[in-house]
C-alpha cells in the first residue's frame, strides 16, 4: 500500500494555514497542486537531502482544506 505525504510549502514567509503551496510525496514522485491538478515537480527531492527546508508535514485533509480554501492561489 503506497503512503501519501503532504507539505505545506512555506517559502517567502508564509505560513503552516496559509502556506505559498501544497505538495506531495506519491510514489516516489514529488507534486505540487497547480491550475486543479497534482503536477510532479523533481525540484522538491531537495526536502530529502536537507536543501529545502521550507515546509511542514501536513495530513491530506490538511492539504484538501488548505486547497479548498485558497483554490487559486495555488495556480503557480
């Protein structure tokens, strides 16, 4: 059974309830929530090697709710 993790991506002072993007870790392949869909993005494998360090551990109701809330924002 594949694991999903969520991030709240925290760069440029935002934060944990209003982050600048939402990401995910899904099999094996990063995310990040663009224009209402999940678009990989391999510059987030920094989180694993310790380069990127701007962002908090989120659960996926979390993540929907930060998405529903903000909606567009997240078209970056």
């Amino acid at each position: 059974m594949a694991v999903i993790q969520y991030y709240a991506l925290t760069q440029f002072d935002t934060t944990i309830n209003a982050p600048f993007a939402i990401a995910r870790y899904n099999n094996g392949i990063f995310e990040r929530y663009r224009n209402g869909e999940w678009v990989k993005d391999d510059s987030l494998s920094a989180i694993f090697v310790g380069e990127f360090n701007d962002y908090e551990a989120i659960s996926e109701s979390e993540a929907l709710r930060i998405i529903n809330r903000r909606g567009v924002r997240y078209a970056q």
